[in-house]
C-alpha cells in the first residue's frame, strides 16, 4: 500500500511470532519480571559504564509524547558528589519524616525506611532521570508520562544485568539540579544502581492479584 505522506515514513514489518512462541516469551518475561526488587542495600562491587549505557540506550527507546524524549540521564560514581547527594537528601528527608503525617506513617511502615540514605554512598552509581518541561523553548507534551515509560524501561534493563535500583524520590530534589548542573530540568527519579548487597533484604511484599490488576469489560458499563 503507498500512502500520501507529507513527512517520511519507513516500512515496519516485524516478524510475525508464532503465537505460541508469542506466549511463551511473555510468561517467560513476567517471570523475569516479578523477581525484580526494589534495593536498599547494595554492594559496593562496581558497575561498568557499558551496563549504565546499555540501560539509557534501552530507556531511550521508550514511547514519548510528541516524540520529544523529554528525559535526561545524569549519571555519576564520584564518591564526593555521591557524598554531596547523599547530605543533600538526607537533609531534606529529616524534614520529610519530621514533619511526617500519619498516613505516610502508616503507608510507609512495612518498608522500614527513614530519613538515613547510606545506599546513596554505597551504591557504585547515582543515575538521576531529569524531566525537560522545555525544549528550545518550546513545551513538551506529556512530559511526565513519557518520561516514566523512560524509566520504566531504564529499571527493566537493569534488571536484565541482574542489577538492582530504587526509584528513589527525595521530596523535595530540586538539589540535584543545581548539584549535577541541569539548569531548566526537574529532577524526576534518583536512581542508586549496582548489585544487592550480599546480606540484602527486601520487605516481604506481594503483587496484587490479577483481577485487581486488569478488568475486561465486553460492552458498555
Ligand atoms: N521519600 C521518603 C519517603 C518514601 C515515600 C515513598 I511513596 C516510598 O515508597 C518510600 C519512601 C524516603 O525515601 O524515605
């Protein structure tokens, strides 16, 4: 078929799997997926850059409105601007458990955490995603749904090196624009990356059952 484009447009023909193999690479992949964690105590072991790379390569592929991949990876393992992130978090953590209402209290129980970030030092790598509400000048659209499919993919692809991470949000951390110099970005997520450490532990969390995950519906409400 030749359509009239005003713009170019390239053929994508993907192979057509077998839906039985179709399948079976998804359940293999929710399998893969459901053993991901979220990590607070990681190993100090380092990380190749390559790995950073190949997980911002895989987030880059992400959908984004408009196609303006509104997202930038920041990425360091410099143990004095680690230091820096991490005195800067702290700080504003003791002001967020502080001043802790009791439903993030009760919310925030079972994962046991506090105001205390070590893993921000630990960790080999810091990668922060930054969200640019501007580009030229010009707004970007959907910016914060585009750049949490980034992220999404980003912490997919750790998972498939068999690192570990945490989207961790500093509330407020506006800090890192100025620490890591991304003037007119917001920071979006603080990600520690590396593997778990060797005694790490995870809260003993479960997934929501399917059908509270997903609802078919076969006509109109
Ligand atoms: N930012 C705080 C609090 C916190 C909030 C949520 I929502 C979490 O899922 C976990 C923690 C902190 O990092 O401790």
């Amino acid at each position: 078929m030749t359509r009239p484009h005003r713009h170019p447009f390239v053929p994508y023909t993907p192979p057509r799997l077998p839906i039985d193999e179709g399948l079976d690479c998804g359940r293999a992949f929710h399998q893969h997926l459901d053993k991901r964690r979220s990590v607070r105590w990681f190993s100090p072991d380092p990380v190749p850059k390559e790995a950073i790379e190949l997980a911002v390569r895989a987030a880059n592929t992400a959908p984004s409105g408009a196609h303006q991949q509104p997202w930038r990876f920041v990425a360091t393992q410099d143990p004095e601007l680690k230091r820096r992130i991490r005195e800067a978090a702290e700080e504003e953590e003791r002001r967020f458990y502080d001043r802790e209402i009791p439903e993030w209290h009760a919310a925030l129980a079972r994962l046991e955490t506090d105001a205390t970030k070590e893993f921000l030092e630990i960790a080999p790598w810091l990668v922060v995603a930054f969200a640019q509400k501007h580009q030229n000048g010009q707004k970007t659209y959907y910016t914060n749904e585009s750049v949490g499919i980034a992220c999404g993919f980003f912490i997919a692809a750790l998972h498939s090196m068999g690192l570990a991470t945490l989207t961790h949000t500093p509330n407020p951390m506006t800090f890192l624009t100025d620490l890591l110099g991304r003037p007119g970005e917001r920071p979006y997520i603080l990600f520690p990356v590396g593997y778990p450490a060797d005694d790490c532990e995870v809260p003993d969390l479960h997934r929501k059952p399917l059908d509270e995950a997903l609802t078919f519906v076969d006509g109109l409400a």
